[in-house]
C-alpha cells in the first residue's frame, strides 16, 4: 500500500499550520461544484465553524494531506459531530421524534396516571424553561433593560421578534434563526442543568396547553396559574407552533419507530466530507469518514447508559457524492423533509446496538481495504470475504447505474451524465479486482 497522503486528526495543537488550508479546501470544492451546475448542494462550514468544531471536545476534523516539494496540501477534509443541544440546528435526532406516532410511541411507555403526571409536570417546567431562555436572550440583544418589565412586555418583545422573522419570506423562523436556535439551546440547558429532566423534555417537546386540556379539565391544570395562560403560555405554544416540521411523505424506511432512541448523546453526525476535486485518490473521503467514526463512536461507550449506537448525515437528494458516502456506511433509511426555509434535504440515519459495533467497524475496515486499498492495521481478509466485498458492491453500483439510466427528466439526466460514466467505469474496475482473484492480505 503506497498511498501518496497522510491522514491527520486537527487538534489545538496543530489548528494553526492546517486551519487555512482547510477553509480555502472548502472553497475550491464549493467553487467546482457551482460551476458544474450544483448549486446548493454544499454549505461551507467557514473558519469560525471549523474552529470550533476542532476547539470542541466531541467533534473530530480528520484531514489527508499530501507533500510535494517540501510544500503541503490538503487534499480531503471530514468533520464527524456529536454532543449537539437538543432540538437546536445541528440536532439532527429531533426530526425522528416528531409526528403522532412518536407521541403515541411515548405514551405507550407510561400508565395512564404516569403519563398525565408527567405531561403536566414537563409542561410546567417547559414554561419555566422558556421564561429563562426568553429572558436571556433578550439580555442579549440588550432589549431587557427595565428589571420591572412585566412577564406580560416579555412575551410581546420576543414574539413579535419572531413574528417579525416567520412572516418575513426570506426568512420564516427556519432552522438557522440566531433567536429560534438560541430559544432551543437555553431552554434544553435549563431543562438539563436545572430540572434534570432532560429525557423527558425531549419526549414531551411538542406538547403544549391545547394538547394539555385533552386530559385534564381546565380546573385540574394544578401548578398552571390562570395569569399565565393569558401571556407566557400563549406566547410559548404561538412560538412551538412556528417551530413545526414539513416532513414530506416520502421515506426508505417503513418502520421509523426503530431511530425513536436516537439523541444527541448516543448520535454521530457525518456532518462534512469534501475532496479537491483535483485529487485522483480513490475512496480518502470515505476513510476519513471512518476513521472519524471510530473516535467519535468510542465517546459513545464510554457512557454505559448508551445502549443504541445511531449514525446521521444530511444531504440535498441531488448531491448524488454525498448520497452514496452515506450509503457505503449503511445510513439507507432517511427522511425527506424542509430543513430551512426553501431548502429540502436527506436526512439519513443507521442504529445499531452497543456490542454490534465492533463488528460494524471490523466490516467496514475490510471493505475499505478491499476497495480502495487502505489496510493500516494489516488486517487478515479472506479471499471468500473478498469476493463478497466486491460482489456486494458491483451490485449496488449496478443498482444505481440502472436508476441513473431510468431517470425521465432530460435536464436531470444530463446532470447526471458524469455520474453516470463513472458508474460504468467503476462497475468495469470492480469487475478486473474479481477477476484477479487473489487475497487482500497477500498483495499486501
């Protein structure tokens, strides 16, 4: 194996000789892609988000580097998120516990008496949660400056802020609101750091006053005074109603109830894997995208509380290079919903348990070495699983030639014609790596 690259985990420590190189990656890949027509299909991250993202203790930026006359180059870049705030922009587990059947799902955990005890209790504490979250971030935007300023005044600054960016079309309170996503993280740290109930917060989100009144008559709503309905409540159940999702019916998966575990502590998001597109190395997004894996993963298990293993990524449906790294790891399940204002997207998701993770990784590592020839810890393959490898993979890249060829829309067919002639070539290469008929661990 002489790969030409070298892969390196961006830490604090090194940020300063790679940070740059980077961001202007990202922008030759973005500047590429609009210029064969992909328009929207990439949102660089930036060097502040980069920065952060490398200065944070539960994301991980992996980058491969290549060296020529003494001088660097960074040819590939992945970050691998996890640790997100519930409900906020980048948590991208919210979108599977949304709907009736989730609410059902949840209801049928809990007795009768249970699940009114709670309702009316998570409820109360949402209320508090977001008097706080309010509060804060009009302190923020240095709005709150009168102490004596009335609950009432409260409500009525921070939602007509926000009415004023819902009916705003360019704007519409999407997901990437300062205010929305700032009202999501306040409200998910005081239901973490306060009330210690951040479980039941993310069971309960969607429940408001209206949904209240089904189980109790309105005499009943012990711990709600009648004060509040007339100001914080209504501006609160106004603000959950802006917040709502348009997920499309259309999805892979017939059975979502299996990703209703999937939270921000027992998640990895496959957030950003982009290569220049000068590069002729094969396969580097994908095993940076591995490697990050396996250290955000192992996070994970440290926590003995996470039972389930969940792996997401997010992907405009006509950024087919996304679609099929996502794909290769086993996220084939996704949603299809509106992420942002005009915006639609993927979002994929794979869960598994906490000891069938090791033999995910062992599969994947051998899959990746068979095909794309990168085999570090000189593992053992057989030349039954080598076969198998390829087998499989012919098959899906067969699969997806086929589908290419059967799309109807002209336009889009010619938007797909590399695509297409890449297929065909891969499915050619493939088909000699059969033919030679050798083991992996033998070349090596």
């Amino acid at each position: 194996m002489n790969k030409n690259y070298n892969i390196i985990e961006v830490t604090k420590d090194n940020k300063d000789e790679y940070l740059s190189s980077i961001v202007q990656l990202e922008q030759v890949v973005l500047s590429n892609m609009e210029q064969n027509g992909k328009v929207g299909q990439l949102f660089i991250t930036g060097k502040d988000g980069i920065e952060e993202y490398i200065d944070s203790d539960s994301n991980h930026v992996l980058i491969a580097v290549t060296k020529e006359n003494e001088k660097q180059q960074v040819i590939s870049a992945s970050y691998i998120t996890q640790g997100q705030i519930d409900f906020t922009y980048n948590d991208i587990t919210k979108y599977f516990k949304y709907g009736s059947d989730y609410q059902e799902y949840v209801k049928s955990k809990y007795s009768e008496d249970e699940y009114k005890k709670l309702i009316r209790k998570v409820y109360i504490d949402k209320i508090c949660a977001f008097k706080y979250a309010r509060d804060a971030i009009l302190h923020e935007l240095g709005i709150l400056k009168n102490p004596k300023t009335s609950e009432q005044e409260k409500n009525e600054i921070i939602l007509g802020l926000i009415e004023q960016e819902y009916n705003d079309p360019q704007n519409q309170f999407h997901e990437k609101s300062e205010i929305r996503d700032n009202l999501n993280k306040y409200m998910s740290l005081y239901m973490k750091n306060v009330k210690n109930n951040l479980k039941a917060y993310q069971e309960f989100y969607w429940v408001d006053f209206e949904y209240l009144k089904q189980y109790f008559k309105k005499d009943s709503l012990q711990g709600i005074k009648e004060s509040d309905v007339d100001s914080t409540i209504k501006a609160y159940d106004k603000i959950l109603q802006y917040q709502k999702y348009k997920i499309y019916d259309r999805t892979s998966c017939k059975n979502m109830s299996k990703y209703y575990g999937a939270n921000t502590q027992n998640t990895v998001e496959l957030d950003t894997y982009i290569t220049h597109p000068n590069s002729r190395e094969k396969g580097i997004a994908r095993i940076l995208v591995l490697e990050g894996i396996k250290k955000s993963v192992n996070r994970i298990l440290e926590n003995q509380d996470n039972k389930e293993i969940f792996l997401v990524s997010t992907l405009h449906e006509e950024n087919l290079s996304s679609k099929y790294v996502s794909e290769f790891f086993g996220l084939n399940d996704f949603l299809f919903l509106n992420r942002r204002s005009g915006r639609d997207r993927q979002v994929h998701i794979l869960g598994m348990k906490r000891e069938e993770f090791p033999k995910y990784i062992a599969m994947m590592e051998k899959k990746i070495a068979v095909l794309y020839d990168y085999n570090p810890n000189k593992i053992l393959i057989s030349e039954n699983e080598r076969k198998k490898i390829l087998q499989e993979q012919i098959k899906y890249e067969t699969e997806e030639l086929q589908r290419l060829n059967g799309i109807k829309d002209i336009g889009k067919k010619k938007k797909y014609k590399g695509y297409i002639k890449g297929k065909q070539t891969k499915i050619q290469a493939l088909q000699e790596l059969m033919e030679k008929g050798h083991t992996l661990n033998q070349e090596l």
